[in-house]
C-alpha cells in the first residue's frame, strides 16, 4: 500500500472544516436531545392516556428504526409538505429527535429510580411538591442520569457521520469529497482514527464521572 | 405508486438481503462479543490488555466510518471485500465489541459462591466456565442483547451507502426513478420496525427459555424494547443496567 | 464413634494412606492476612485420618478461614498445608518446596470436599445433575456410575423423589442435604462443613443434622465443622478446638471442653452461645 502523507497534508483544512460541522451538529443536536427527551419523559408520566399513549407509539417507532432512514425521510419527504431544511439543518434535527427517544428512557429510569421511600420520607416531613422535587428527587435522579446522558453523547458522535449521506460536509462528507476528487483514500483513515481519538477521551471522562457519582 | 415489477426485483430480494446482512453480523458480532468478553476476564493480563484495547478501539469506532474505510481503504492494503462482507464485518466488529461488555459483566455477575462451589468440587476454571458461569450469566444477556441486535438490525441500513443492494438501498433507487418519497420512506420505515419487533419477540422467546433452565421466572417488561440500557453504551458500568435484569 | 472402628475405604484416591488414625492434615506455621487484619497467627495443628474435629470460637476467629485454607479458596501468606503425604500449596521441585502448579493442587484437592453455609447448589443444574457433574468431568465415570451413585447418596439423605427438580424449588434443608450428597458424591477423605445450619430456618436444623450425624457414625471419612450447634458438636466430635485470635486455646475431646474447659476464655464463650 501507498500511503502519501503530502495528501494528508492537503486534506487537513478540509478536515478542520469538517470538524467544526461535526461537532457543531453535536453540539445542537446534543441540545435538542436532552430538552425533547425531557418533553418525551414527562408526556409519559402524563395522567391523560391520548398524551401518553401516543408519545410512547411514536418515540419506540423512532427508537426501533434506522437513523439513517430517518434522515432520508427528513430530507426528501418532509420537504413535500412542510419546510426545507438545508442537509447540516435535517441532520441535526435527526440526530437530536433520533436520539431524544433515548434520552426519555433515561430520565424516566432516573426518575423510577429513585426509592418510593424518598417520596414518603418528603411527605413525612411534609416538604411541599416542589421543594421535594427541588431538594429531594432531582438531585438523586440527576446522579443517576448524567452517565447514561454522557454515553449517549458519544454514541451521537459516533453516528452523526451519516448525515454526509444526505449531503452535510461533516467529516466524513469533507473525506468523501476529497478522495473522490483527488482519487486517494488517506482521509477515510484520517478520519476514522480522528472519531476514536475525540470518543476514547470522552468515554473515559464519562467514566470517571460515573464512578464520581454512582456511588 | 410503486410498480409491482420494481417491488419484485428490488424490495423484496432488498428485505431479503436486509435479513441476512442482519443474520451474519449478528453471527460475527457473536463470536467477537464472547471471544473478546472472556478474553476480558482472562487470568492473563496481556490478554486482558489486548481484549481491553478491542474493546476501546472499536467502541470509539463509527460503523459508518469503519464500512467506507473497508470498502474504500482496505482493497489498497491488497484485501478487497465484496461490499456486503465490508458491511457485515464492520458491524459485526463493533457491535461484538458493544456485546463484549455484556459478555463479560454478566460472567461478573456471577456470584463468587457459585465459582468457589465449582473449585470445591474440583473443577478446572474452563469446566467452571462452561458449566457454570455461563449458563447462570446466559439469562442475564439475553436482554441486553435484544437491544444491541435492534441497534445492529438499524446499522444494517448503513450497508446501502457502500451499494449493497439492501431494502434502504431499494428505496433510494424508487426515489430516484420515481420521486414518490412519502410512500417509499414511509414504507422502509414500518419494515424496519416489523423487523426490530419481531427480533424483540423471538428473544423474549429466547429469555423465557435461558430462565426456565435455571428455574427462574422471567419479569414482566413493557415496551418493544428493554426500557433501559437501551444501547451498549450504557452497559458499561460492569453488570448490565436496569434493563431487565434483576 | 467412628473412631473405634473405622468401617471401609473406598476413596478414588489412588496412593492415599489408609485410615489408620494417622495424621491426615498438618498445619505448619500458617498465617493468613486480609489486609492488615491478621486472621491466622503461626497456626499449628493437626488431624487423624477419620477423626470428627469441631472448630469453635468467636466470629473472626479465624474457624471460617482454615476450612476455606484447605479448600483452596485462599491461599495462606506464610506456613504450609500438608493432607496425607502432600503439600496442598507447595510442590518439591529439584528438592526443594516451590509454589504448587494448578495441576498439583487439583490432584491433592481430589481428597477434599465442602459443604457450604449457602448450599452454592447450582441454580442451572437440576438435583441429579449437581451431584453427578462433577463425578463425570472431574473423576471420569461415565454416566451410569454417577447416577447410580447419586441415587444412593440421595437415598442417604432422603430426597430420592426430588432428583428432577431445580434447587430453587427445594427448601433451604433440602438444598442443604443435597449439598451435603453433592460433596460426598466426590468420595473425599475430608469433609469441610462451614456453618451448615447457619442459613436454615430452624425448624429444618434438625435434618441437616441428623444426616452429618448418619454420615459420621456410618462411614470412616474425615469430617472439619465449624458450627454454632454445640449439641451437634458434642454428638458427633472426637475433639474441639477453641479458637481465638488465629490460634488455638485449648483443645480436647467434646465431654472435656463443653464441662470443664481450662481457659477462662472457653468459659466465657460457651456461656454466652449455650
């Protein structure tokens, strides 16, 4: 094998192009995913069964289906009845829905998880509602909820190279480019080695974090 | 709407090669996620090290990545794959490394007791293994293997961006002869989901069966999928999380 | 008690001294430590093939910790453990004592067996199985033999109708005495009990014991108990040790030691348990 280290020297500012997509699709979808995985958890405690009951179908019908499909779907078919988002724009909204369905399974485990016992002791104290959401219940739940939240982060990192397939210029979609233009392939391994040289730190700080607050 | 004729020569042998592309990485994600899950509990420690170092790189790995670096890469290391075995290798090589974890945190879970029990009748550590550690920690993956052949069912879908001809492969041939993308999106999606319940299905089948051979009753679960640890990601606390398992 | 007449030897092992009240176990200087917490001190002691030796003493005393020694389940930090003419955790290489191989270790643990406070049946094994497995992988007999064998010793402990069953759907005693079968199904010259009753409620104490007693009066093995039952202990004992702080106080046969103990800790001890 061949391998050029003058063209990886010329891919490397379209790899720190791609890098900035990448981890700005990160970022926002990281956000939209916590705060609709949130909307997701509490419909599911709703008391109201045509809340809950239809949140519930269409979050197991997300989760149990492909990411990638869903971007195609985002890209080509909403489109035909509702607004067109750019590629960088429907991948970030497909990551951050696509993995909201996760994060809900999260807070709501985080929230079961906390001992009926906790609830009783507020009430045996007579803490109001939300003094014993405030004092009691979130700061056990949040405990339990950041470490799975972290890991979902990577495994978002890990799966937003597919939004290149709908057209971003992520870092995968600047490597695809690049090799089809100039007929070489040392940017797939640029890249590949750049998710695990960004994922193997961020797993490992997940863990630390884990062990500081899963006690 | 979608011709028969393009139904019969693309959809279905699409599903079809879906289906196996499923079958034989799950085979593959098998073999590694036991071979480099009791690689992890080695008495050696240069095995351990070298299972842990599997496992990091690859949990680290996009599929995705992996897949085009194989397809594209590879062939200039003089090892070209035919498309679908980059796509089965890929997965299987990740997920196995995702099935790792829980390999080796259900043999954890295996109380001390049961191996002391073993050395007082005299068994050697692989007779202890297989008869013992496990078929007790059998039960304990089945759940957490549900999820990951879900996941792994969903990254099959990948294969279609390295041209093998898979059902998501079909759809994006129908939208380009036809631009009818609501019907054929729509419809790749509901088979999916047909197929992550039926995967569901057939291993409650398979739970209900590991308890029963240890005289256990397996525990009521709501959901199409284990509620928690839903992904190997949030296996890796050592025993596999909530999801099911006691 | 067994120890006039020693009934029949029929053990698997091969060049095994014969029961003749020889000296069977040796400790020699054995200290064992968890952490800092010293638990056996320079232990000295022995015992005679085919005798019934009962281990007493306060919790933390170390009782616990010589039957998991000679079971292998921990290794001593200092000192040496002989059963019948071998080392358990030394082997002699080119003359001299060198840290035993597993192989070694397996070949003099053959003469061992243990039952366990928490039964440790294996839940994926039905009766029959937990007590012919071993017999079959680890002795070689072939199927027949086993459960020929394990048929018998679940007659012994009368549980011959529950043979098909999972050990999760046997009481605690039933657990118990099919550990017990387990144990003897290896044909050991020893027989470690580590608080056998200790987990059982009370009303199934009694079957457990009754079948130790039929099994000490009926057959010539070597039995090690650490117990809480001092009746039980009285019945079947050639001698009882007291312990305390990883050694032993006093020792002597079970009529001495439960009425006239020499030690003033003895006293104490039996007082606060009877």
């Amino acid at each position: 094998m061949n391998w050029d280290w003058q063209v990886v020297d010329d891919f490397m500012p379209r790899f720190w192009d791609g890098v900035l997509v990448t981890l700005q699709a990160l970022a926002i979808g990281t956000l939209i995913s916590f705060a609709l995985g949130l909307v997701w958890a509490l419909a599911q405690r709703s008391p109201l069964v045509w809340v809950r009951w239809p949140v519930t179908a269409v979050t197991e019908f997300i989760r149990n289906t492909p990411l990638l499909v869903q971007l195609f779907f985002l890209f080509y078919v909403v489109p035909n009845f509702g607004p067109s988002m750019s590629p960088l724009t429907t991948g970030i909204v497909g990551l951050g829905l696509h993995y909201s369905t996760y994060t809900a399974e999260v807070y709501r485990a985080g929230i079961e998880g906390v001992p009926a016992g906790q609830w009783e002791a507020a009430t045996a104290l007579s803490l109001s509602r939300s003094r014993t959401w405030r004092a009691v219940i979130l700061p056990q739940a949040i405990r339990r909820v950041v470490p799975p939240l972290g890991n979902y982060v990577v495994a978002m990192l890990k799966d937003s190279p597919m939004i290149a397939t709908i057209g971003a210029f992520d870092m995968l979609g600047e490597a695809q480019a690049f090799s089809n233009e100039t007929f070489t392939t040392e940017a797939l391994t640029v890249v590949g080695v750049a998710f695990i040289v960004i994922a193997y730190p961020a797993s490992l700080l997940i863990r630390a974090l884990e062990r500081r607050l899963v006690r | 709407m979608m011709s028969s004729e393009f139904f019969t020569t693309w959809f279905l042998p699409g599903i079809w090669v879906t289906i196996q592309v499923t079958v034989y990485a799950a085979a593959l994600g098998a073999v590694v996620a036991f071979g480099i899950g009791l690689a992890r509990a080695s008495q050696y420690w240069i095995v351990r090290f070298l299972a842990g170092v599997y496992f990091e790189i690859f949990r680290g790995t996009s599929a995705l990545v992996l897949m085009f670096w194989m397809f594209f890469a590879l062939p200039l290391f003089g090892w070209q794959l035919a498309p679908m075995w980059a796509g089965v290798s890929a997965l299987g090589l990740t997920y196995g490394a995702y099935g790792s974890e829980v390999v080796r945190g259900s043999l954890a879970a295996v109380s001390p007791a049961q191996k002391e029990a073993g050395i007082a009748l005299n068994f050697t550590r692989w007779q202890r293994l297989r008869l013992i550690e496990l078929p007790q920690a059998w039960p304990e993956m089945v759940p957490p293997f549900n999820n990951l052949l879900i996941e792994l069912m969903k990254g099959t879908a990948l294969v279609s961006v390295i041209t093998v001809a898979d059902m998501t492969f079909a759809g994006n041939l129908l939208r380009l002869g036809t631009n009818e993308t609501t019907p054929v999106y729509t419809l790749l999606l509901v088979l999916y989901f047909v197929l992550a319940f039926l995967i569901t299905r057939g291993m409650r089948v398979l739970e209900r069966k590991a308890k029963a051979g240890i005289g256990q009753q397996p525990e009521k679960r709501g959901g199409i999928t284990a509620k928690t640890g839903a992904r190997g990601e949030s296996l890796q606390a050592g025993a596999p999380s909530a999801g099911g398992v006691r | 008690m067994s120890a006039d007449t020693p009934v029949k030897n029929d053990h698997d092992g091969n060049d095994n001294p014969p029961v003749d009240g020889s000296e069977l176990i040796r400790f020699d200087k054995v200290t064992k430590r968890f952490g800092s917490n010293t638990v056996l001190d320079e232990l000295d002691f022995s015992v005679a093939s085919g005798k019934h030796v009962t281990l007493i003493g306060p919790s933390g005393s170390g009782k616990t910790t010589i039957l998991r020694l000679l079971m292998t389940l921990v290794k001593p930090d200092e000192g040496t453990i002989k059963v019948g003419d071998n080392y358990l955790f030394h082997e002699r290489r080119n003359g001299h004592l060198a840290p035993a191989g597993e192989k070694h270790i397996r070949e003099v643990r053959k003469n061992i067996g243990m039952v366990f406070q928490q039964f440790n049946l294996f839940p994926n094994m039905k009766v029959l199985r937990n007590i012919t497995e071993a017999p079959v992988t680890v002795l070689g007999l072939s199927k027949d033999e086993a459960e020929q064998r394990a048929r018998e010793l679940l007659e012994l402990v009368g549980l011959t109708e529950h043979l098909d069953k999972y050990p999760t759907q046997l009481s605690g005693g039933q657990q118990q005495r099919v550990a017990i079968a387990r144990a003897l199904a290896m044909r050991p010259q020893v027989l470690l009990l580590d608080e056998v009753t200790s987990a059982l409620d009370p009303e199934l104490v009694a079957g457990v014991l009754d079948v130790l007693r039929d099994i000490a009066r009926t057959t010539d093995i070597t039995m090690l108990c650490v117990t809480h039952e001092m009746n039980f202990a009285r019945d079947i004992s050639d001698q009882v040790l007291m312990f305390d702080s990883g050694r032993v106080i006093e020792s002597g046969p079970p009529e001495k030691i439960f009425s006239e103990p020499e030690q003033d800790r003895t006293r104490e001890f039996l007082s606060a348990i009877l």
